[in-house]
C-alpha cells in the first residue's frame, strides 16, 4: 500500500524491524481490546441465565445452549424488522450516496466557477447544528403522510450534511487537470462528476457507503417515532423494545414478577449479536475500495 | 466469508422454519370460537338478569371510535404465541372481535407504542393535533394539561350513568383517592385502569436456610434483623449485611423504603404530621435514624461498595450468588432470585419473610399507591363519548362472567393488555388472588380459582421447578409469604395512602426533578459517610428553597380540598 | 484553454452554472423541507409550551423565561462546566488517536494483518452504549473488575472508576474513545490512501527515511482532513454524550458526569419540558455556529481557504 509497493527491496534497517515489531504489538492490543466486549457478549448469549444472572460469565459461556438464538429466530416479528431495516439500509444509502456525490461537486468547484457554491454550502451546514425539535419534526412527517411508510425513515435522512462536507473535502483533492481534461473533451459537469471524480474517489465512497450503511442500520427512534404499525419496524427499534428494561412505574406486581421471566440476558446478547454481525460483515466487502484510485496519468500542459 | 454467512443465515431460517411446523396438539380455533361465541350470545342475557342492560346496549350503527395503545415485552412475547394459535394481532383480536359483535363498535387503532415510548409518542399526538377518540394518558400532568385545552371531556356524568355498578363500586374502593388524581375543580376527566395498589409494601427476606443452620431465632425487633445481617457475614455465609442498589434510582426506594419504615421514615409519601399538616417523608426526621444505621453498617463493609453504581439487575447478582441473606424489598423479589434455584447446591434454599418491626418490636404502618395503568380520557371531538365506557363494561363482563375468564384475562398471562380498555380489579387484587389460592389448596379444589390465581395456580404448580419455587414463596403455602404478611397489615389497618395525589402544580413539574436528584444525591453521599446531621439539613434547606416550602403549600391546599 | 475572461453578466453566469444548481437542487429542496420547515418549532423555546395545545395552538409566549429557569437550577452551571470539559476532551482525543492510529495502520506493510485490525478496531462503534455500559461496569469494578486487578497487582490502590468524581470524567472519556476511535481511524485511512504516490516517490529520492516521509508528506497530505473533521467536531462542541452519560452517569457522579442534555432529560420525565428542552437545544446551536463561523472566518481571513 501507499508507497511501499513500489519500493525496491533494500537493505532492511533493523531499526525499522524494531518499530514494526512494536507498531504491530500495540495495533494487535489495541484490537484485541476492542474485540473482547463482542466476544463478553457472545459468551452470554450462549450461556444458561443462572449463571449470567449471578454475574459468572466474563469470556467463556457456562452451561452452554443456543435457546436464545432458537427463541429469537423462530420469531415473526424479528424477521419482519429485520426484512424493515434492510430495506430501508438499501435504500437509504443508495438515496444517501446519489445525493451525496451530487451535490459535494459542484460544492466543491471554486467560488470563481460556481458563484452560490459558499450560500449552498452554508445552506447545508446550518441545519448540523440547529433542530427544530420533535413535534415540528414529526408535523413534516405527518402532514406529508409519510408515516407508515419507508419514505418517513429515507427522506429526512437523505441528505446527510456531516458526510457532505467531507465528501466535498474529498472531492476538491481530486487534481484539477482531471476536470479540465474532461471539459475540453466536452463532458457535462454531470458525466464528469461520474466518470472522473467518483472514481478517483472511491476510498471516500467506500467510507461514506459504510457509514451511511451504519446509521440506517442503527437509527431506532424514526422507528418509533413515525411507524404506527408495529410490522412496519426496523429491527433496531424492535430491538429496544426488548432490550431496555421495563419502566415499572405503572405496572403492576405481577407483571414485574412475570419480567424476570423474559429479563433473559442471554436473549438480549443473542439479539445484539445476530442485529450486528450483518453489518459487521459488510465491512470487509468495502475494504477492497478503500485502495488508492483510480490513477489517471498525470496530464501535461 | 461471505458464503460462510450465508450458509449461516440460511441454516438459521430453516432452522425457525422448522420449530414453527410443529403439529399442535390443541384446537385453537375452536377454542376461540367458542369463548368469543359464548360472549357474543350470553352477554345481553346477562345484562338483562343483572339489570345492567343499558350499559350493554349495543350501537344501531356501526360506530367507529379511534384509539391508540401501548404494549410492553410481555405483550410482544404473548401476541406471538396468540398470532400463531389465533391469528390474532394487536389491531385484530378477541377484543376487537367482540366490540365489533356485542356493541357494533369498530376499534380503530393509530398506533401502538411500547411502554417506554408511550408518552413521547402521545406527546407528538398532542402537539400534532392527531389526537383519537378515546386514548390512555400515564402523567398526570398531561391529563391536567388536556384538560386545560378542552382537548378532553370531563367524565362526572359518564361514570354515573354509563359504567356498571360494580366497576363504579371498584373505582370508589380507596375512598375516591385514584379519581381524585385527574379531578380539577370537580370535574374528573379520565376514568382509571386499576391495579392492584398494594404492590409498594415492603417486606423482610431473610435466608431461613441459615437462620436454621446458625440458629438464630426470628427477629422481634428492627435490631435483631440488623443482627441477622450481621451473623450472617460474621459465619462467613454472606459478604454483605444488606442488599442496597442506587445505580438505578427509579427503583431504589423499592429496596429503600423497606428500611426506612421501620423507623417510621417515608421518604417517598405525603405523610400527616401531628399537627394534622401534610409533610413529605423524605425531608421528616425520622429519616436521620436509618441514615445513622445504614452509614453504620456502610463503614462496617455490610453494603456492596458499589451500591451507588450498580443497577437493579447487576446488584441483585450478588443475592443470586450467595452473597447476601437479608433483602428488604415487594413482593415480586422472589421471582428475580429464582435463578439461584439453578446454581448448586443451592436446591434448599429457603426464604423467610416476615413484616417490617420497629425498634420496640412492633409492626409498622406501610405506605402503598394509587396504581394504575393510566386514565383513560375521551376526546372533545368524540361523537361517541359513551363508547368508552360500553367497552369497559363489556371487558368486565368478559374476564369475569364469561366461561372462560381466565382465557379473556390471563391467556399467556397478558391477554387483558391489548383489551381497548382494560382493568377493573379491586385495590386488593393480589391480596384477594392470594385468598383464593389458599382457599383452593386447602380444599385442594382447583375449581374454585377466580380470576388471575388460575393463571397464578399454573405457575405455583409448574413443572419449572424455578418458576414453582419462586410463585410458592410469594402466594402460595410455603410458611412464610410476603402475601401472608400483606394480609396481616390489611387485616390490622397498617396500611396507609400516600396523601397527596393531585395533579402536579406548575412548581412541581419545573422542580420536582430537581428536587429528587437532591434527595437521592443525599441519601447515597450520607450512607458512604458524610456527617447525618449537618448533611441531612443543607439537604431539607436547599429542598424547600428550591421549591419544596411552596410544594408542601400546595399539597396542603388539595388536602384540605379533597379530604 | 481558457477563455479569454470577460466580465460575464449574472444571467450569463447562471447560464454556464445551470447544471451546477441543478445538481444541488434536490438535496437543497429535501433540506428545506424536513430542515428548514420544522425550525418553526423554534419558537417553542420562548413559550410555555403544552403539547395538548397542539404546535399551532395558543401557547402562551413568556419571552426568555424559559432560558432563566434553567440557569436558575441550582446544578446548572456545574452540569455546564461538565459539558464543556468532557466535550472538549472528546473532541482533542477523538482527533489525535485515530489520526495516530491511522498512522500507525499505514506502516503496516502486510494487508493481511492490516484488514482485520482495521475491521476490529471499529466493532465497539455498534455496540449500544447500554450494553457497553454494562460490559464497563463489570470490568472497572473495585473489587472484581480486570483493570483492578492489574493495578493492585502493579502494586496500586484499587480505583472506583465510575463512582469517584475524581476519575469519573477521564474513565468517560477514555471509554468513549475506546468506542468511537475505529470510525474516525477509517476517514483518516482513507485521506492517506488518497495521497498521491509520487510525492512519496520525490521524497524517498530527496533521501527522507520513513519518519520524514510521515512527517513531511503523509500529514500534511491528510492536514485539510484533519481540521476539517477538528471543525465539524467543533459543531458539537457541547454535545458530550448522551447515550454514553445516561448509562454510566448514576446519581453518585453527578457532579462530574453530568451533562446538559442529561440534565434536560430528567427535567422533561414529568411533563416534556419542551419550553426548556428547545431554549437548551437553541442555546448550544448559537454557541456552536459561533464556534464554527469563527473557525471558518480564521481560516478565510489569515490562510484564504474556505473550510467548506
């Protein structure tokens, strides 16, 4: 990668093999650190709920059963969330990324090539930071008559404004020969944004895919929020419901007897783990953009 | 990789696929044809040798009424179980079924929500103006604010004239206390989903297994259970003297409150001081007393460390491993320890239960709540405003009349919750339930079983042997029951209300909060060791600077109104 | 080939820019729509505001009332005070570890080892800070959690992590770091793969060793990356967290630990609170377009680069 490959092999300066000897210990820690959670919850999610409750897993399950994982698949309401949330990542990231490259190229041109470029951008980037709040939110939604339907979890999330800007960032790297190659062979902005800029910039692409492929896959409120039947939630949102501890206020004794029987920790470590690893899994697919570009040979005169 | 998943997903889904194609050795369908057609056929005849007929009275037309509703994990896991044997749905189901039939009402539902969402989504409702016909609020400070719009009726007419006697007769059991909850200058605008209100008692466990094994004699006095605690940890059978959380402060006085009566405190009530004025518990002096002991027995290692970051789940770990035998806490405790039942040897464990004694050995007054699952209020604009109150009548008649009551109430234990209205139990639900079982084993004649205890009878009698153990220690007729006790303070009138019950002021919605984080901060920082005196008095200044003086002001305003 | 410049007319230039305002249209006709329209909800800052009036309903106006009765809270300012520290060091160290981490994945020279690190290093980000929480909860306990164990092995003190105000904030910090590292490891990844190979080549023929070539060509290739990202984080320079505090932050570290929108959270239990929720939320965007514009300003006035 980046400017090794090209790289003859030399002499090796022990030095060098020192360095990555330590860089790759503390890397490899590093992960092993940020991998022993998941495997914490794995470990519940396959144990017997007498000794989670009684605080003895910490690596390995004890008395080791998949229940939970048996109980959670066989029910309607997981596959039908589960179907939701993938529908609406599909589509809302592809929403995300048609919008996305869109819009950062012609935010990314100079003020002297597109004069609204700087309102445009400030147009976008105000709305980070100001919210009108809940009930106006949910007024939109509801006076448009989206809830209900795919379209109140997809529109309002279209334009994601904070990967916006580093699209645009990214997008102004792009060598500026490229472009002027392009328009003197007379392509419209249209064809030059996807012919030249998108794929010069395909690891930012990659990365913008995989985060807006995160936060459709982990967004739970707009769920609650704006589908009124309960089919119609995404996984997340289903999820919540059976992950976060009752509120006791208003119930009664016998229903808060009746929870310690579904308070089950292994099906809640089940439920996270079989709500991740999808996500999880798409990761390494996107990998392989994240190499350098596209290099179109640099252009003289 | 990516096939390794994809043969992993697709194992999984034949997997559920086939778990679902199991013959099943029941006919669902013609037990629900014939529950929902006895209902259909009997209820007018019933109301008519009742003399109830006008409060059935069908519709002429069909009517329709636009509801929301709410549903928790215990619903999720039911209407499950109901969809696969019934076909039934939260906005399809043996309910809406007979409302359409018997009364010719069409329940229309906007949305469901889960509990935790509930008032948020109800809110948006609100502030959309997309409020339906008939809907249940949880805060009263909603249903005062509803009611100051005009966005809902007030029902003093209503509950005269159109909810059956003997729901009406329920309602008024604790002297009218719930009702005066969402009443504003008279006018009561939300009729109540009751429930059982004695579920705040407090109870003593001990672990009878080592009080036999060491010796130790039931306690008499408050000291002798503190005594208890300490043997306990001195033999080297606990680790902790007494359980305590304050990681989860919504449910910390659950196991708080316990300790505190036994030393006539209350921190979380209205109580009536000697001069006849209303005082809230927490800022009493009475609390000093068991801040002293608890700070004690803090300093002497008898509480978890770590009591102030661990939540309710996490502390109660320590009491499923062994580490602790004194448990000040409701009811329902047992059934979150009944997973011990599984760690060996723990097969003899044995809980004893006794009531809350003061330091001269005798037994305290307990404070308990007006609880219910909210108020239901009718709209302004319901054409149809008496709709409400015939599908309340007709639940009734159903889970407690029909032939069936307990497959209306109680089938998968939470049928009555997706009911449009439900719950009409006494106050004294859990006790009466209690009663029953013990009438039926004693005669051991499970035909007797009225209501829930049917549902409570399977559980006692299970095969599960976790799930029978823990039933039998709360209702059932293992020697010493948290249920027993209850019966001894209902019988000795050492049951109390909380005092005050309004609506909240203004004042109390913009401090109230603010309010309990200082009680709650004071408490832990007084057990872990700061001075009781001084601390527990900058904590009552600050409160009643705060708002607590015109709070308390208020409280007494209502009281001397409503009493 | 340029053409020769003249001074076009606006229509002219709007002509030749067609296409570009074309392009931007839909975004900016969805922004206005589920933006724009709902910041009329921004008037709910300055009334008494009950939902059961309805948005459009009657609400009685009270000015800034709203905005003195927060500051009136007798925790207000501590709960400030922790906003400000806690997001502020969120924002230093969610900057410098990954770009360090970044650095230290671009050494790497085998993909094999390379990819699953990088994969492993953002799997904390999906675990729900309930869960997480949780998981923390156990591990930095005084009596049995690993970190105590390696320190009272190490010869120290056992420390109450999550219920000492003295180490409250940096375990918060630090955990959020531990969680949220992996994603900003991968913009930074990918600003470094984007930087042209030959100037690694020119440097290497100068005779610059690895650490010059870091220094000299891989920064300053991912600095706009860098301040960009150190600019937009300044946008939520007083969100500190509400996820991560609700589920740590128990009433015993208030005092450190707690944050505005933990703090509004508990006002609102009783009855919403939005008057006071949305003078909040008015407060803390003015405070950040302040931080921002003047970040923007700085960087037009004194380096002639527009931020975005």
């Amino acid at each position: 990668m980046t400017g090794n490959t090209a790289r003859k092999k030399r002499y090796v300066n022990p030095g060098r093999i020192a360095f990555q000897s330590v860089n790759i210990t503390l890397l490899v820690l590093l992960a092993a650190i940020c991998l022993l959670p998941f495997i914490h919850v794995i470990a519940v999610s396959l144990s017997n709920n007498a000794y989670i409750d009684a605080g003895m897993i910490t690596f390995w399950p004890m008395g080791t059963n998949v229940q939970s994982y048996g109980y959670l698949l066989d029910k309607a309401a997981f596959w039908n969330a589960f179907r939701m949330s993938v529908f609406r990542l599909v589509l809302g990231t592809a929403i995300n990324l048609i919008l996305l490259c869109l819009t950062a190229y012609p935010l990314s041109k100079p003020k002297g090539k597109f004069h609204g470029r700087t309102f445009y951008a400030w147009f976008f980037f105000v709305t980070m930071l100001v919210n009108g709040g809940l009930i106006p939110n949910y007024m939109v939604v509801s006076t448009l008559k989206l809830r209900n339907t795919i379209w109140a979890l997809v529109l309002p999330t279209a334009v994601q404004v904070y990967d916006l800007i580093l699209m645009l960032n990214f997008f102004r790297q792009v060598p500026g020969e490229l472009e002027d190659a392009a328009l003197i062979d007379g392509a419209s902005h249209f064809r030059t944004m996807l012919e030249i800029y998108v794929p010069v910039s395909m690891p930012a692409i990659a990365t913008m895919t995989l985060f807006c492929m995160v936060y459709h896959w982990n967004q739970w409120f707009d769920g609650m929020l704006y589908m009124d039947n309960v089919n119609l939630r995404p996984l997340q949102t289903f999820l919540r419901q059976t992950l976060i501890g009752q509120d006791y206020t208003f119930a009664d004794g016998d229903e808060i007897a009746a929870f310690a029987e579904i308070n089950d920790r292994s099906l809640r470590c089940a439920q996270i783990i079989i709500a991740t690893i999808p996500i999880l899994c798409s990761y390494p697919f996107l990998q392989r953009y994240f190499v350098k570009g596209i290099i179109v040979g640099s252009v003289k005169g | 990789m990516k096939k390794l998943f994809c043969i992993l997903l697709t194992g999984l889904m034949l997997l559920s696929c086939a778990s679902g194609c199991f013959a099943e050795g029941t006919d669902y369908k013609a037990i629900y044809a014939d529950r929902v057609g006895y209902v259909v056929d009997n209820f007018a005849s019933w109301a008519e040798e009742n003399g109830v007929s006008d409060y059935l009275k069908p519709y002429d037309a069909p009517t329709t009424v636009t509801m929301v509703h709410n549903y928790n994990n215990s619903c999720e896991n039911m209407i499950g179980k109901l969809g696969d044997h019934y076909g039934e749905n939260y906005s399809t189901n043996r309910w809406t079924e007979i409302m359409k039939k018997c009364l010719n009402i069409d329940v229309q539902y906007d949305w469901w929500a889960h509990d935790d969402d509930y008032n948020t989504k109800l809110r948006m409702s609100m502030g959309a103006s997309t409020l339906p016909d008939v809907f249940v609020v949880n805060q009263q400070s909603d249903v005062a604010q509803l009611a100051e719009a005009g966005q809902i009726i007030p029902l003093n007419d209503l509950i005269e004239k159109c909810a059956l006697p003997e729901i009406r007769e329920r309602w008024y059991m604790d002297g009218g206390l719930t009702l005066s909850m969402v009443t504003i200058d008279g006018q009561i605008y939300g009729f109540p989903q009751t429930l059982s209100h004695t579920d705040d008692a407090a109870y003593i466990f001990i672990r009878s297994d080592w009080m036999k094994e060491l010796g130790i004699e039931e306690p008499r006095t408050i000291e002798d259970v503190w005594d208890i605690g300490y043997k306990f940890v001195e033999a080297g059978k606990a680790k902790y003297g007494v359980f305590l959380e304050a990681g989860q402060p919504s449910v910390m006085y659950d196991y708080l409150r316990g300790m505190c009566e036994a030393y006539h405190a209350y921190p979380q009530t209205w109580v009536v001081t000697d001069d006849g004025k209303l005082q809230f518990g927490a800022t009493q002096d009475a609390m000093r007393a068991p801040l002293k002991q608890l700070q004690k027995m803090y300093a002497d290692g008898m509480i978890d460390p770590e009591f102030a970051t661990k939540d309710e789940t996490k502390a109660f770990e320590e009491i499923i491993n062994g580490n602790i035998g004194l448990v000040f806490g409701p009811h329902w405790v047992m059934t979150f320890v009944m997973n011990m039942y599984d760690l060996e040897p723990t097969k003899d464990v044995t809980w004893y239960c006794c009531a809350i004694p003061d330091s001269d050995g005798n037994i305290v007054p307990e404070a308990i709540k007006t609880n219910n699952r909210g108020f239901v209020c009718i709209n302004a604009n319901c054409k149809n405003p008496e709709a409400a109150f015939k599908m309340l009548n007709l639940y009734h008649y159903a889970s407690y009349y029909s032939n069936d009551p307990t497959w209306w109430g109680y089938e998968e234990s939470y049928s009555r919750m997706i009911a449009p209205v439900w719950s009409t139990v006494k106050p004294t639900d859990n006790l009466d339930t209690y009663e029953n079982l013990q009438k039926v084993f004693a005669a051991n004649d499970p035909s007797l079983l009225e209501g829930k205890a049917v549902s409570y009878y399977g559980n006692i009698t299970s095969s599960d042997y976790k799930k029978a153990w823990a039933w039998n220690q709360m209702f059932g007729t293992a020697d010493y029951t948290p249920m027993k006790v209850l019966k001894y303070l209902n019988e000795n009138g050492l049951l109390f209300y909380n005092a005050y019950v309004g609506a909240p002021s203004i004042t109390y919605q913009d401090y109230w909060s603010t309010m309990d984080d200082l009680t709650t901060q004071m408490l832990i920082k007084v057990i872990m060791g700061a001075d009781v005196d001084t601390t527990f008095d900058e904590y009552v200044k600050q409160w009643n600077a705060i708002g607590g003086e015109k709070i308390t002001e208020e409280a007494n305003e209502w009281y001397q109104q409503h009493r | 080939m340029k053409k020769t410049a003249k001074r076009s007319k606006p229509a002219q230039i709007l002509r030749k820019e067609a296409q570009l305002h074309l392009m931007v249209l839909p975004a900016v006709l969805l922004v206005l729509i589920f933006s724009y329209f709902p910041l009329y909800g921004l008037k709910i800052a300055f009334q008494r505001f009950l939902p059961a009036k309805g948005l459009f309903g009657s609400q009685r106006f009270v000015g800034l009332d709203n905005f003195k009765y927060v500051l009136s809270l007798p925790n207000f300012l501590p709960v400030l005070r922790n906003t400000f520290i806690i997001a502020g060091a969120k924002i230093v160290l969610n900057l410098l570890v990954p770009v360090t981490v970044a650095l230290m994945l671009n050494e790497v020279n085998s993909s094999r080892i390379k990819r699953p690190i990088q994969t492993i290093i953002y799997f904390p980000h999906f675990l729900s800070w309930i869960i997480f929480g949780g998981i923390l909860i156990d591990l930095l306990s005084p009596s049995s959690g690993i970190v105590n164990k390696i320190i009272t092995a190490l010869g120290g003190k056992a420390v109450y992590f999550l219920g000492d105000n003295r180490y409250f904030r940096g375990t918060v910090i630090l955990t959020d770091v531990w969680k949220n590292f992996g994603y900003g490891t991968i913009v930074y990844l990918a600003a470094i793969t984007g930087i042209d190979v030959t100037l690694y080549e020119a440097a290497q023929i100068d005779g610059a060793n690895r650490w010059q070539q870091t220094w000299h060509v891989t920064l300053p290739g991912i600095r706009m990356t860098v301040v960009l990202m150190m600019v937009l984080a300044l946008g939520r320079v007083l969100n500190a967290g509400f996820d991560q505090l609700y589920n740590l932050c128990k009433p015993i570290v208030y005092e450190s630990g707690d944050i505005l929108d933990t703090f509004v959270y508990r006002l609102g239990l009783e009855n919403g609170s939005f008057g006071p929720a949305t003078a909040v939320g008015l407060f803390r965007s003015v405070v950040s377009l302040v931080f921002i514009s003047t970040a923007y300003a700085v960087a037009y006035k004194w380096f002639d680069y527009r931020l975005f």
